[in-house]
C-alpha cells in the first residue's frame, strides 16, 4: 500500500513537472513569435516610408518609379509564423530598394534636398534603427528558446512535444564592414 502510494505521488510529481516544462516552452516559444512579430511591424512602417519616397521620385524617373514599384510589390509582410529566412530575404528585399533610391537621390540633387524626401528619410532610418531593436530582441528571446530546448532534462519534454530550435537572424555583413578610412 505504501508503495503504491509512494509510486502515485513520483507519478503524478513527474507529470506536473512534464506540465510545468511545457509551459515554458509555450512562453518561450510566443516570445520568439512576438519579437518576429514585431520585426514584421517595423519592417512594414519601413516599406511604408519606402513607398512614400517612390511617390516622390515618380516626377524625377519614370523608369526607376516603375523599377521600385515592382519591387515594392515582390514584399511578403512577415508574421509571428515567419521564419528567419522570410525575414531576412524581406531585409535584402528592402536594402535593394533602398540603394535605388539613395542611387537617384544622387542623380537629383532637387530630390535630395526636397523637404518631404528628408523627412521621409528621416523615418526610414527611426524604422531601420526599430528594425534593429527588434531583431535584437529576437535573436536574444531564441537564444533562451534554444538553451530551454537543448538543456537536460527539458530537452527530454522538448522532444516529447517537437519543440525544436529556431534560427537566428544573421547579421547584413555588407552593414559590418567598416568603411576603409584611407585616401
């Protein structure tokens, strides 16, 4: 009797803890889905800016209006269910774009100093610092995921209940690369 006592009450500590252990990983796992969310949010108001300087260089090129409307049309909006390929490739998506319009901005020096091309600039670059914040706290809320997922005894409940690692964002190693400071 003492035994089958004994025996229900490791029993019933184990599945409490197995409950207990799967709740982090939910919590863990909508921390890393908020802050790609987030990214998505950031990314979007970018976009959006973006769109804004399009409209602008319309009256400047025609050409290059269409150019950067096309590729403002390939965007894909990343979601909390993206992953950290989607987003990065709707990075490199955005910076193409953008060296478009900094390349014509050169080429219009009237664009340049228009008012309302500096005050959009101005946002993309709040966003594009934002964007940054947010792909911080990503790769810091998959980095407590990941150790959660590969940590003894957890990862016995992570595999029991497939939760698996996530990617990191890679660094834009182009934006890494110090300038050569030589003349």
């Amino acid at each position: 009797m003492i035994v089958t006592l004994i025996v229900i009450a490791v029993v019933v500590l184990l599945v409490m803890w197995i409950i207990s252990v799967q709740r982090k990983f939910v919590s863990a796992e909508e921390i890393v889905k908020n802050a790609m969310s987030q990214i998505g949010v950031q990314q979007s108001s970018r976009w959006d800016a973006l769109t804004a300087l399009v409209e602008l260089i319309k009256s400047y090129n025609e050409h290059e209006y269409k150019t950067l409307k096309e590729v403002i049309a390939a965007r894909a909006g990343i979601t909390a269910n993206s992953t950290a390929a989607e987003a990065q490739a709707q990075e490199e998506l955005l910076e193409k774009a953008l060296v478009q319009v900094k390349a014509i901005s050169e080429q219009y020096p009237e664009l340049k100093a228009d008012a309302m091309y500096i005050k959009t600039m101005d946002s993309v670059n709040t966003y594009e610092n934002q964007v940054r914040m947010s792909r911080m706290v990503y790769n810091d809320s998959v980095t407590k995921y990941n150790r959660l997922v590969r940590q003894i005894p957890e990862s016995f409940v992570a595999a029991i209940f497939r939760f698996t690692e996530k990617e990191y964002l890679k660094e834009n190693t182009a934006k890494s690369d110090m300038p050569s400071l030589k003349i």
